[in-house]
C-alpha cells in the first residue's frame, strides 16, 4: 500500500530527526532518547500479566490492563498520530506477556497455528495507511515464526466501539462486520488459529471474527491483544 510505504519514509526520517533532536515521551510527554515513542521510565512502568483471561470459552492473552496510560497511549500514538514505530514496543509487551503466561505451552506440537489480525473497514486502512492490528500480528509472527493470514475482512464501516458505552449497542454495532477472505483457504481444517486484535474492550469485536472463522473448522481459537478491560 503506498500509503504505508509513505508512512515508513516519514517515520524513517523522524528517526533521523530524533538523533539531532530528542523526542517527547507519548505518555508523559519528557525527553525520550533513541527515537522511542515513550522514555525509559513510562516505558518499563507498564504492568505486564502475568497469565490469561477467559472471553467465554476462549483464552484472552492481554498484555496489560486499559487503564495502563502508558500503554494506551502508545495505541493512540500509533492509531491517531500514525506513528508506526510505536507499533515495537506494544508487540514487545505483547511477546513478553505471552512468554511469562504460558502461552507456548497449550499450543498443541501436531498442529498448525495462525495468525489472523483483526481487520479495519478498507475506507479507515486507506485514510489511516495502516491496520495497527496488522503491524502488530507481523512483528509478533516474525519473532514467534507463525504465520500471518488476513483470512478476515470488514465488510461494514462501523463507528468505533471505543465510541459506544453500552455492550449490547457495542454488539450490534459489529454483528456480521465481517467476512472471509479469499486468504481464508490457506488455513486448513484443524488448525489453531490466533485472532489478534489492539484492544478488546467487551471482547464483541473478538467474539464476532471467531463466529466468522468457525467454518474454517478451527481445533481452538485463542485471543490476543496489547490491552483489555
Ligand atoms: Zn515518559
């Protein structure tokens, strides 16, 4: 997409920037040295779990809590700013809270494992550039060596359900949002599949690409996410 390879340009030459000139820290908004999005203090100030949470009958491996400031505005840096480069640090929370949480040990060894990012409307990656959910299941797939497939796509535009109080207006907001992709067919019947998302806030949005995955006839699908509730 071009829009992204622009993004990465400016991003890059950011970098080059922050050498010169130090950046502010996103969250506390002091020096950060090295071209990182937070200092050295907001950065190891984020509390990572230590173990999973239930969403039904599926696990949830949320790195950290919503109310973590730091961590949520890395999110907001990365979402409303396009700083891509602040997608590092939360897929390293992320790949930190899934190796003290057990995670690698209830993936079965005779299976196939996915990674299937959570998609946004086509309309939002284009203005945006990116899909933040996308960047994060690359690098976190990358350093885990499974592979990524947009096997999802978001058929709706719907407003944010970080916009929307009430769960069940939030399930009817993203009832039926999305469909499989063509990308679907490369994982076979049997297979674990990861659904990896930023943030699950009432876990709807999780909930309803696992409902629409299911054909893909899954032995388990696991949740992932930078924050949750
Ligand atoms: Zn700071």
């Amino acid at each position: 997409m071009k829009h992204e390879f622009l993004l990465k340009f400016l991003n890059a030459t950011s970098n080059v920037l922050d050498i010169i000139i130090p950046g502010l820290c996103a969250n506390c908004g002091k020096e950060a040295y090295n071209s990182k999005v937070l200092c050295d203090y907001c950065s190891t100030s984020i509390i990572i779990r230590k173990s999973a949470q239930k969403i039904g009958n599926n696990l949830l491996f949320a790195a950290t809590n919503y109310q973590d400031s730091a961590a949520r505005n890395l999110i907001k840096t990365m979402k409303y700013d396009c700083v891509l480069k602040a997608g590092t640090p939360l897929a390293e929370i992320i790949i930190k809270h899934l190796d003290i949480s057990g995670f690698k040990k209830i993936l079965p060894k005779d299976k196939k494992v996915f990674i299937v990012p959570v998609p946004i409307h086509f309309m939002k990656k284009w203005r945006r550039g990116f899909n933040q959910s996308e960047i994060l299941a690359n690098i976190i797939g990358n350093s885990l060596n499974i592979p990524v497939v947009k096997a999802l796509k978001r058929r709706m535009y719907t407003p944010p359900q970080s916009h929307i109080t009430d769960d069940k207006i939030r399930l009817l907001n993203i009832k039926k949002c999305f469909i499989l992709s063509r990308k679907s067919v490369i994982i076979p019947p049997k297979s674990v599949i990861i659904i990896l998302d930023d943030i699950v806030s009432s876990g709807g949005t999780i909930k309803e690409a696992a409902r629409t995955i299911k054909p893909l006839h899954p032995s388990q699908i696991i949740f992932v996410s930078a924050l949750s509730r």
